[in-house]
C-alpha cells in the first residue's frame, strides 16, 4: 500500500529531514512512526500526501508513485487518504456535520450522498448528537473526533495521522486510538506519527523509528523504547 | 456537476457579501474606468461626427487685396466660374467690403487687437466658394491656382481648420485612452486585491480543501466569478454612466442654434447600444483578469 524507496528529503540547500529512507506497508497494517521531534516523522507523511516532493528516492502510494505525479493528479490521490493532525484543522465557522460534509462537497459529491453518509460516520465516532455544534463548543477529544470522521467519510484506503492524540489527556487519547483501530479493521491502512509511548506502548503494532531522518529500527508488535 | 455548480455559486455569493468595503471599491473603480472607456468612444465618434460634416461642405475662401482693381476682380470671379464642374457657381458669393468687415466684426467678437486693426477701408473682399468635389486634393491644387491670380491677396480652406479638429481629437483620444488605461490597470489590479484578501481569509479553509482532495480548479472558480461579477457589475453601473451622461449631452446640444456644426457631435443610439455592450464585455474581462491571476498565485496557501 505504502513503498518508500531511498527517500532524502532536503529543505533548500542543506537542512536534511530524512535521508536513504526505505521501507514498505501492507494493505491493511497500523504502523507508528516515532522518533523525537524533528527527527523526520511529520515530512515522511507530507511526502505520502503530496504536500512535500522528495528530493531523492520513490514513494508509492495506492500504487502510485507521488514522487514523480504531475501536479494535476494530486487531488485524487488525496481522495484515497485520510489526514489527522494535532490541531484537527477544524472551519470554526462550520458545525460538526457541515465540517464532515465538506469533505465530500469539495470533491462533487451530490446532496443525497452527503445526507446518508455524514450522520453514519457522525454515529461511527459517536457524535451524533453534536452534528449542529460549532467545533470552539467541543472539548479536544471531540474535536478530534470530528476531524476524524472527516478524514473516514471518503472511506480512504490510508489514514495519515500526525500526532493525533498530541494535545489530549490519556484517557481521551485511549478513545481516539480505539476509534483508529476500529478504522483499521475495516481495512484501512493507518500509518500514525507519534511521540506518545503510552498509546505505542499499550497497542503493540509495527514501529518504525526514526532518528536524524532516518530509520533506525523497524519492528513488528514494538513498543516505545 | 449540479453539486459542483451550486456551490460554485453559493461560495462566490457568501464570498462577495462578506468582503463588502473591498467588493464596493473595485466594483466603483471597474465603472468609473469603464465610465471613461465608453466616454472615449463617445468623443471620438463625436469629433468623427463633426469632420464628416465639414468634410462634406469644404469651404474655400478666396481674399482679394483690398486695393485690387475691379477688372482684377472681375477676372478672379470669371476664373472661380470657369470651373462648374468643380466649383458650385450658384453658392459662390462675394462678400464685398462692408460684409467683409461686418463678417470680421463677429468672427472676431473675442479677439478685438486683431479687429482693432481691420479698418472698412483695408479690410480685404472676399470669395466665398463650395466645391462640389469631395476631392480635396483637387480644391487644394485650384486654391494654388487662384493665388497666383491678379489682385488676390490669399486662399484659406476649410480643409485645413480639419488638422486642427484632427489635431485636437488625436489629443483628447489620447489623453482619455491613457486615462482609461490606468483606471482599467488599477480595477484590475483592485480586483485581485479583493480576491487575494478573500483567500486570504480562507486559508484554512483552503488548506483543508486541498488535504481532501479538491481539484485547483474546483477551489479558484468561486473567486473567478466572484471577480467576474465585481467587473460585470461595474460594467453595468459604467452603462448606466454613459446612458445618463449621452442623454445629457443630446438634450443639451439641442439647445444650441442650427447650424452651428455642434448638432453634429449627437452620438446616434445605436453607436450608443455598441459602447454599452463593448464596456460590459471588458468588465467581465477585467473581472475575469484580476480574479484568475489572484486565484492562480496564491493558491498555495
């Protein structure tokens, strides 16, 4: 699903985020990305979304080589990912099902589609009954909750995350991965960046570490360290 | 695609609402640069007016020396008149020394250094000629003719108080073309500020779009037809300008007496129609111009 071939990603001339990074992810899997800060979690997952082009190397996506994709076929890459970020990227001017929804209006998505899919992944993230509130009247948990099912709604093939349980408690971090496991069992493959062991720790799924841009380990049901 | 349309049309809605003051700026500046476009056309057609007239009465003025004898005259006349097939015999009139200087004393009401050195006594006589040619080569080369007749002090032709005309109309075209031109590069240049404040405003929005996989295009159109109506709606509001402002200008040259060449310079209502879709068309095009090099540069927000 997710092939990195010696990927180096440079910012101008000599700052190095990641370098020689090589590593594959099958249909299905939930992989962690870890490392300290800066090590070169959050630029690997820009270069799966297009948001970043690597410098050296291949990164397949979906099939797709991303590295080398003109810039008029990135939108439809982006239909087959979910993304989830620390700070949830809510519109604070929309309500919950509208924030949702947006996600299926900007790709043409018809009324009637959006109207039955919406309130099933509101349901799936058990905020049903918070559709109408506004994102500022949620607590973070719920706002990730949200951002969540915006990411799901498209039913993509890979979810993204970075940092998603950054600036929550344990207790709703706890929830949050449950949700993302849930998601992953449907056959989504997710593919987290974090520095939180107590969620690596506690799921015991594939870690793949960086440090200084590269991999220094990669393991099947790791843990922290 | 009636998705896709629907909010197009809603996104471009919210988005003029929201930015007002802007909005009301570049729609003013789009009229008043159209408003000048249109007047520019007006004049023109004006002063094209005014030339055909004289063009097609071309004068010839023949002044005698005001101590020619009257065998001088008499054979400048007979010369005037051996031309028929040139020269219009029956509107040919000799002004003698009392119309001449009586004609003097109003051509130069405004100027009375010049009069106060015209005298009954020196004042020369004159031939008043029509041609019947449109030829004005040919009246050109008689008036070359006649100079060099017995008695005949100057020629003066119509024709050449058209350079002045010419002149002048070359001038107030350029003058309002550049004016025009300026105000048209700063709607535009107002139009993409206001698209650009506008995306700025929605960044985040933006962003997320992007993340989720909407296409440049899906994103940039709401901003093109929010800039194409600010330009339309200046072009509407230039026409209403052009329409008040030709009317003013038709019911006030009716005031003036016949034949003083100034009925001429009335623009005809179909000349009229043509401006008026010409300024609506540009409005759109600046509209149109502003917004997609808004949308396209800052896109990457």
């Amino acid at each position: 699903m997710i092939k990195l071939d010696g990927v180096t990603k440079v910012y101008g001339t000599d700052t190095v985020a990641v370098e020689g990074v090589s590593f594959d992810v099958a249909k299905g899997d939930f992989v962690f990305l870890v490392g300290p800060s800066g090590s070169g979690k959050s630029t690997l997952l820009r270069l799966m979304s297009r948001e970043e082009v690597a410098t050296e190397g291949d990164v397949w996506v979906a099939g797709r080589n991303v590295s080398d994709m003109p810039p008029s076929r990135v939108p439809f890459l982006r239909r087959s990912l979910g993304n989830i970020f620390q700070d949830y990227k809510l519109l604070l001017n929309k309500t919950v099902f509208e924030n949702v929804a947006f996600a299926l209006e900007v790709i043409g998505k018809p009324r009637h589609v959006i109207n039955e899919q919406v309130p099933f992944v509101l349901e799936l993230v058990g905020l049903q009954d918070k559709s109408e509130r506004l994102p500022n009247q949620l607590s973070g948990g719920e706002q990730q909750r949200v951002s969540i099912a915006r990411a799901f709604v498209n039913r993509p093939l890979i979810m993204l995350a970075d940092e998603p349980t950054g600036n929550l408690d344990p207790a709703t971090s706890e929830g949050i991965m449950g949700l993302l496991q849930a998601i992953n069992e449907t056959g989504t493959t997710v593919m987290m960046a974090t520095h939180d062991h107590r969620v690596v720790n506690a799921m015991r799924r594939r870690v793949v570490q960086l440090d200084r841009g590269a991999v220094v380990r990669d393991q099947e049901r790791g843990v922290y360290e | 695609m009636m998705a896709r349309i629907e909010y197009a049309l809603r996104e471009t809605w919210a988005s003029f609402r929201r930015n007002l003051t802007l909005t009301m700026a570049a729609v003013l500046t789009s009229a008043i640069a159209l408003l000048l476009v249109g007047t520019t056309f007006l004049i023109q057609r004006a002063f094209e007016n005014l030339l055909v007239q004289w063009r097609g009465d071309v004068a010839m003025i023949v002044f005698v020396r005001s101590d020619a004898s009257p065998e001088q005259i008499a054979l400048i006349d007979g010369t005037l008149r051996a031309a028929p097939s040139v020269i219009d015999v029956d509107k040919l009139r000799y002004f003698d020394k009392v119309e001449s200087y009586a004609e003097a004393q109003r051509i130069f009401v405004g100027d009375p250094v010049t009069l106060s050195l015209l005298t009954p006594e020196t004042i020369p006589t004159q031939f008043k000629v029509v041609p019947l040619t449109q030829d004005t080569d040919l009246v050109r080369s008689l008036a070359d003719q006649y100079r060099t007749l017995p008695g005949v002090e100057a020629v003066a032709l119509a024709e050449d108080e058209f350079e002045i005309i010419s002149t002048l109309s070359a001038f107030v075209r350029t003058v309002t073309l550049i004016m025009s031109l300026v105000l048209l590069g700063v709607a535009i240049g107002l139009i993409w500020s206001t698209i650009r404040t506008a995306m700025f405003a929605r960044r985040r929005e933006i962003e997320v779009m992007k993340l989720v996989g909407a296409t440049n295009w899906f994103i940039r159109i709401p901003f093109m037809l929010e800039g194409l109506l600010q330009g339309l709606i200046g072009g509407v509001a230039s026409c209403a300008g052009v329409w008040v402002l030709n009317s003013a200008w038709t019911s006030g040259v009716a005031a003036f007496k016949p034949g003083t060449g100034i009925s001429s310079l009335v623009v005809p209502s179909g000349y009229l129609s043509g401006v008026m879709l010409i300024l609506l068309l540009l409005g759109a095009m600046i509209g149109a111009i502003g917004s997609a090099i808004a949308a396209s540069r800052f896109l990457d927000v």
